[in-house]
C-alpha cells in the first residue's frame, strides 16, 4: 500500500478498523509513538538548519529563525518539528509569517527553546501533533505580566516605572526593580559661563502589549517615554523582552528616539537599571565577573582573600578563585579570620568601553573613595556577572566595544542589594552632542545650496539637518544562573552576547523558494569554471576590503556602528568624513541589498553579520521616526541626519525585508509597517523642491519618481500585503503596476502625480521621457523582479522589460523606440544587470552577450582583475591602513549586485565571452 501522511490518514475515510469504525486519531497517536511507525512524507516539505558559524554554540538561550517555502507548498496551519541526524528532536514553535499569492505559506517563523546537547546539523519536517519537553506559562492580569520559562520567573509590570518588578529561580529573587534611566546634561562641555547641571531621567511604561503567547516564546513590548522629578520628558523607548521555554535568559531589545533640542539636550548615559540580592552572603563569597576580549576575564570576590600575608590555604583560595561557596569562616586559619575586618570591601565595579580599542576596569570601597585602576585592555564583550554561590545575575551588551562609549555599573555589591546600570551610552564618556556640524554658511537660498552642493556634495538647507526623531536600538541580554558561574561556563556566555548563536536555513533552499526575486545564485566551491571564479573571487575580495576598512578607519560608534563611508580621498588617505555628502553612505546605491545578497551568495557569518549591523542602522539611524521629517530617511552626509534631501529611498522596506524574513525581528517589522504610508510626507517634504515648482494644492497628490520613490514605497506595500494579506497594499501595487505601464513612454515616463490612496498614477500627456541613472540602483531591479513573479501584469513586465532592454542601448535603439535618447545614462556597469534580466526573459542570446560586455565594459581583464592595493605608513597616516584605488561604496555595491545577478541571469563562461 502507497505510504500516507499522518494528516491524510487522519482525514481519510476510507482507512479503518474492523466493523468499519474509524481508527481513534489518539490511539493511532500511541501506535505510532510506541512503535515507531512512520508515513512518507513530502521530501519538499522539509529544510535543511544550519547553525550560522557552522557549529553548535556552547551556549544556547534560544533563537528565531525564519524559513522559506516554494509557492503552494505548505498550509497556513502546517507546523514543523526540528530534528538531528541523530533523530534528537528540539522543541519548537513555528508560525507562517509570510504568504504567497495563493495563500500558501511563503515564511515560516521557528522559535527554538534551548537543549542540553545541541546537535551540530537539524532538518525542519513537518510535525502534525507538537509535544513540548518545557512550554512558557503566561499570567497576565490588569497590573503585570507574569512569564515562567520553567527555570526562571519574571513579573512585568504594566505601569509605573519598573519594566520587571522581579527576576525569580526556584523560587529565589535574582534581580528585582528593573528600570530605565537616561541623564541629561544642560551644556555638551565644561565653561565658566554655564554651571553644569545633570538631570536624572526614568522610563515610565504608558503601554505594555503581550505580543506573542507561545508554548516555546513569549514576547512583550513595553513602549513610553523618559521622566524627570520635575515631569519633564524627554526621548521615547520601546523595549522588548524575549522569553523561551526551558532559558534560563531574558533578552532585552532597547530602542530610544531622540526628540530633545540638540542645542540644549545634551544626554550624558543611557541605561537599564535593575537591583541584585545578594542574600546575606559572606562579602568573600560575593563574586564580580567582567568579560574581556576573546576568553579574557576579569574575575575578584568583593573582599579578597588572595595575596594575603597570612594564606588562608589552597582550599579556600580555590573555592574563591572558581566561585564555590568558601568554608565557614570559624574552618579559616585563626590569623585570617581574626584579620577579616581588615580586608577592604570593594562595593563599586566599574567596565568602561572608551573608544573601539580600549577599555578599562576601576573599582573603589565606596563613593568618597578612590578609584583604583583593575584592568584594562582592547575590546571588551560587553558581558558581566554579579552575585554569590546563592544567586546572581549575569549580564551583557551586544555590539559593547563597536557601539562604544559603553559602560556597566556594578555599585553597592558589599550590601544587601547590588545595583547594576548596562550603560548604551557611558556617563564617563563625552556628552552626546548632535548639533550640526557647521553654521550654514551663508546657504540661506536654494541657489545658494546648490552651489554647496556643486563643490562639498552637501545638500545643506537651514533646519534640515536636526537629528529630530532618529532612534537607536540596542540589544541585551541577563542570564540567571542560579549560582557563580565556573570560569568556562561564564566565558561562553560573553561569546554568546558578541554573537548570539543563528539559525539559517541552507542558502539553496532559501533559493529555490524563489524569494527575494532569486537574482543570485549560492556559490559553489567545486566550480571549475575560470571566468565565473574570477567573478566571485573579486566579490569576495570587495567583501574582504570593506570588513578591513571597517577596522582600519574605525567605523564604529553608538551612532555610527553598521554604515560605511561612501568615497575615499586619496591624497588624505582617508575617507571623506568631513566632505559633505561624501561622507557616511546612509544606502546610497543599495549597500544593505549588496551586503545581503553576498550573504546569500556565500553563507559567510561576518557577511551575515555586517549586514545585520548595517540593517539596523539604516534603519533606526538614517531615519526620522517621529516629526515633520518622519518616517523618511536622510540622504548621505558628514551626519547621518544631516542632508535635507529626506527621502524614501533611504527609509525603503526593500532595506529589511532580508532580515527581517531571516529572523522574523518584531523590531523591523515595525519599521517597515511605519513605511506603509510614508509617501505621504513628500507632499510636505517634495524631493525635487530645489529644482522643479511643485504644486502641494492637493494633499491628495504627490510627485513621484517611478524608480527611487516608487520603488521604495511599493516594497513597504509588498511586505505588508505579504505579512498581513492587506488587500490595501495590494491594490496600490497593482494600481501603480498598470498606471506606469499606461504611461506614454512606460517606465521611461519617469515621473508622475501619484494618488496617496489608490496608488495610481496620473496618465501623462506628454511623451517626454525622464531618465536618471539612480532610479533602479536602490532595489527598484529586485523588487520588480518580484512584482513581476506575483502579479500578472502583462503590460507591466513589457514595460519593465523595455526599460531594462533600452537604458543600455545605443542612441539608435532608444530612439527607434522612444522617439528620442536619454542623455543620463550614467552605472553602465550596474545597470548591465538589467540588461541581463531581459535576456533571460526573452531568452535573448545577443542581450547575453551585450549584459556581459557591459558588466566587464569591454575589458573582462581589467574589470575582473582584483585591484591592486598600496600600504601608506606613517609620515602620509596617522596608522598604517591598505588602501585600493579607485574603489568607492557605489562602485562595490553596483557592482557586487551586477557581479551576482550576472551569475544568475546569464550563462557566465568562455563562450559567452567569446
């Protein structure tokens, strides 16, 4: 008999017992369990998980991860299991998160709770009756939330201040009053002009949301604004805490918007609060941990009891080292315990993150005291631990020392109750200081501006430049124990903080899902092919020099951490960070998208991560998430915030939607729903302000660009009708499809008076054509391939497909066609791409062959050819750096996109060369 799922044998009539009465589901459960009866099941119902560093961490709190589907495959109510080759099943919890046209599902979201021997290689299969080792129980009432993963318990509050009123194991109080604080400063420096007064700020909660109610993850959202004794507020926060089943850990997602005046709101620290009971225990047995570099670790008890004059012996010296509960005080030599009193208490611990390069560690008995230098070194992992043999608290900072000035607390450890205060922003460092970075110059006109613009690059105007409404996200993590942790143990969770373990599906299942418009192929190392290797040598090799010029130009920083520059000055031998809009690259040209393709492309954990980093920051920082800006983003310039041209095309969805569907991150997701109606604000906010007369008589219209404009709001409409099946969203899609495909010129038309609600374009009456080299290069390529795969517009794709055919053509083509030529053409090479997206619609052998001599602009020697580099020493540097000639953020970005779909789109050997 042909072997049947367990769901269809459930659902078939025809399979029965004697007297023809249906087999009970719960006695075919039983069967099946206790003998071990398997069905066959659909082999494309299945993925292969790997861990993203290619092997199972050591320490494991839980993760989530996303995976996708092939169109028509998999039920919305279709859950999965995750099992080893050894047959070892993992709990988990999956829910689609995504669909298809059809309705199938086209992500699943996986959450995993942890596992005492985590396998090194899993498969996702189909699992129709999930049973859970552990689950989450979830209490919710009018005043609290109350979580218990099995091994801790943690009380949320719903108002005041306290997010958590307390963090329990077995019963025992880790942690308790958990809060945020922010300190505001009235003046960015010292002047015997103004006295300067800091001024304490706590969150207060104003609303609390049980987001998810799982069996494996619970997640809930808190969001409110910062509060003075004085009711002042100032700088909103939205934190998320994250539960799994059977973790003995809380993450901690802490995002906060700047909404203070930058000429006056000078913040001094930004933290989270919480207090740690340390249960009576002896001050020798009270244990400070603090994480270094790599496995270094800064390990002291709060009364020593080593480098004695009288030794207290190896006994007790070792229980002190590891951590271990010390004999009882009346076992200790009669000489030490006579002389405890005497041994100095140290109460205050102090982890201080300076610059990307340096930290230190200083610690005092009490404030009137002196601070005596611990420690110091490189780059810390952010991570600590405060607490005795009878509990405690561990703690860290992901991202401590790029996202530097950071700090941790540890004060008041030789009382009852220790306070610890996990600094994003460390009081010991500068005040943030957000002002502009000049005075304008004279640029009091739109002429004016323009000339700036001619000779800095800076799209300056007055008022423009204020950082009023961008955020920052942090995350953190506490880990509650139970006890000290042993030396290794607690080592293990400081790696576990700089990188939190990953779950990812195989990069070629994630590519023959067909998602992300499948315009990249996954490498393959046994690959004989000479040109396709010379290709994918050199976009590794870009990848290599942008990861090394982010450590050599120290591209790190609170605000700064996860965006490259974007040009470099070659007689400075340095990148332009002071030369306008050649400075921080905010997107410019799709760097997020190029970074996440050549994830996809390679599997690489730090492509992996520098993408996740970049995502983040583009996203919270390059973005006005509040006021007369919001939710646009800001063009490059020397401050992210800086330039006035707030567009879309930096705000763009097509930015997260990668990952965001690869770990299904609630903190994206809001991002990308706050797009949804951001082309709204270019009715107050026009793009082409400064150059054309905009009519804004009708609120109900907006100009807008078919490329960079309509581009980035159509992927904020695909994602929500894809999340959220929002028919909305659908409609504008098509109404925008098959209102450019009407224009007079197609794609070519450019430009046109937009409705905000239908999303349909008005029909020009003029078949002038508009063309800017930047239209397609900032993910307008990727998601039309997209729309095109979901959404049957005829008319659409031939419009498309006579854009990407023609804006590389001869003057002769474009004229034949449009009747006249397009002057700026600029990206040749980056838009080669389109081109081959073409031919491999209409099978075109010749558009093969001219993508490709486009890419390598004639020249497959030189345009292959890894570029040569040149190490400057000092007299011409201030540190030895490895530079590479004419290599700028454009460049590699165009041309990593262009390298990859050229690898995907057409047949990329000798022959085509030929």
């Amino acid at each position: 008999m042909e072997l049947l799922s367990l769901k269809t044998m459930y659902q078939t009539p025809h399979i029965t017992m004697k007297k023809n009465k249906l087999l009970p589901v719960w006695i075919l459960s039983i069967i099946l369990t206790n003998f071990n009866i398997g069905f066959a099941e659909n082999p494309n119902k299945r993925a292969n998980i790997n861990w993203l560093d290619q092997s199972a961490p050591s320490h494991f709190s839980g993760t989530t991860f996303g995976v996708p589907w092939e169109r028509g495959l998999i039920e919305p109510d279709l859950t999965f299991k995750l099992m080893s080759d050894e047959h070892t099943s993992l709990d988990v919890q999956t829910w689609p998160f995504a669909f298809w046209p059809d309705g199938s599902v086209k992500w699943t979201a996986v959450a995993v709770s942890p596992h005492d021997h985590l396998p090194e290689s899993l498969k996702l299969i189909e699992d129709l009756n999930p049973i859970y080792k552990n689950s989450l129980k979830v209490i919710e009432d009018k005043k609290s939330i109350t979580i218990k993963t099995g091994i801790v318990e943690v009380t949320i509050n719903k108002s005041g201040s306290n997010i958590f009123e307390s963090i329990s194991r077995e019963g025992v109080i880790s942690a308790k009053n958990g809060h945020l604080v922010v300190l505001h400063q009235n003046t960015p420096e010292l002047s015997p002009e103004f006295a300067v007064v800091t001024t304490h700020f706590t969150g207060q909660i104003k609303d609390v949301l049980l987001e998810q109610d799982g069996p494996i993850r619970s997640v809930v959202k808190l969001s409110g604004i910062h509060q003075s004794d004085n009711n002042t507020q100032l700088m909103p926060f939205s934190v998320r805490l994250y539960f799994y089943a059977g973790s003995e850990n809380i993450r901690i997602m802490h995002s906060i918007t700047y909404d203070g005046d930058e000429e006056k709101d000078f913040i001094r620290g930004i933290g989270v609060r919480f207090d740690v009971p340390m249960h009576n225990a002896q001050m020798h047995d009270r244990h400070i941990r603090f994480s270094g570099e790599n496995d270094g670790i800064f390990a002291e008890a709060v009364k020593g009891l080593t480098g004695l004059r009288r030794d207290p012996g190896p006994e007790i010296i070792s229980a002190q080292l590891e951590g271990r509960m010390t004999p009882a005080v009346e076992e200790f030599p009669e000489r030490v315990r006579r002389g405890l009193p005497y041994i100095p208490t140290f109460g205050d611990y102090t982890l201080f993150q300076s610059s990307a390069n340096a930290f230190r560690i200083r610690k005092r008995t009490a404030p009137g005291h002196a601070w005596l230098n611990a420690g110091n070194g490189s780059r810390s992992s952010g991570a600590g631990f405060v607490g005795s043999p009878l509990g405690g608290v561990g703690f860290g900072i992901r991202n401590f020392w790029q996202s530097y000035p950071a700090q941790i607390d540890i004060r008041k450890a030789n009382t009852d109750n220790a306070q610890v205060t996990l600094w994003l922003w460390a009081p010991e460092s500068d005040p943030m200081d957000l002002r502009f970075y000049h005075d304008g110059m004279g640029m009091d006109t739109y002429e004016k501006q323009w000339e700036g613009l001619e000779i800095i690059y800076e799209d300056y105007e007055p008022g423009f430049g204020r950082p009023i409404g961008v955020a920052r996200t942090s995350e953190l993590d506490l880990w509650v124990p139970g006890k000290t942790p042993p030396r290794e143990k607690f080592a293990s969770y400081a790696a576990s903080v700089a990188k939190p373990p990953i779950l990812i599906a195989d990069l070629q299942h994630i590519h023959d899902a067909g998602v992300f418009g499948g315009l990249w192929t996954v490498k393959d190392s046994s690959d004989t092919d000479p040109i396709r290797n010379q290709v994918t040598d050199k976009l590794d090799w870009l990848f290599d020099y942008y990861k090394k010029s982010v450590d050599m130009h120290n591209w790190y920083g609170f605000w700064d951490y996860g965006d490259f520059m974007h040009t470099y000055d070659y007689d400075r031998h340095v990148w332009r960070y002071d030369v306008g809009g050649y400075a921080w690259d905010n997107s410019e040209l799709a760097t997020d998208i190029w970074l996440w393709y050549y994830f996809l492309h390679s599997g690489r954990a730090d492509a992996f991560r520098m993408a996740e980093a970049m995502t983040r920051h583009t996203g919270e920082v390059d973005v006005h998430h509040i006021g007369s800006f919001a939710p646009l983003g800001s063009r490059h310039n020397v401050l992210h915030w800086g330039c006035s041209a707030k567009q879309l095309r930096i705000s763009t969805v097509a930015n997260r939607r990668y990952y965001y569907y690869l770990t299904a991150d609630e903190r994206v997701g809001d991002l990308m729903d706050a797009q949804i109606e951001a082309h709204r604000s270019l009715h107050d906010v026009p793009p082409l302000r400064k150059r054309v007369d905009v009519d804004l008589s009708d609120p109900s219209k907006v100009l807008l660009s078919f490329g960079t404009d309509w581009g980035s709001i159509v992927s904020a409409w695909l994602t929500d009708w894809e999340r959220n099946k929002n028919k909305a969203s659908y409609n504008r899609i098509r109404n925008g499809m098959k209102s450019i495909a009407a224009q007079p010129q197609g794609f070519f038309t450019g430009v046109g008076m937009m409705d905000v609600e239908s999303g349909a374009f008005e029909i020009s009456e003029s078949d002038q054509i508009v063309v800017s080299h930047l239209n397609a290069v900032f993910g307008l390529v990727e998601i039309v391939a997209e729309l095109i795969d979901l959404i049957d517009i005829p008319e659409f794709e031939e419009a498309w497909l006579q854009y990407c055919k023609l804006y590389n053509a001869s003057d002769e083509e474009q004229y034949a066609v449009l009747g006249t030529v397009s002057r700026n053409r600029g990206l040749r090479q980056g838009h080669s791409r389109l081109t081959a997206y073409a031919s491999m619609k209409k099978s075109d052998k010749e558009l093969a062959l001219r993508a490709w001599e486009e890419f390598i602009l004639n020249d497959a020697e030189r345009s292959l050819k890894i570029p040569k580099t040149v190490e400057i020493k000092s007299l011409y540097s201030l540190n030895p750096i490895i530079e590479a000639p004419d290599i700028s953020t454009n460049y590699a970005a165009q041309w990593g996109l262009a390298a990859m779909q050229i690898l995907r789109l057409i047949d990329v050997n000798k022959n085509a060369v030929k």
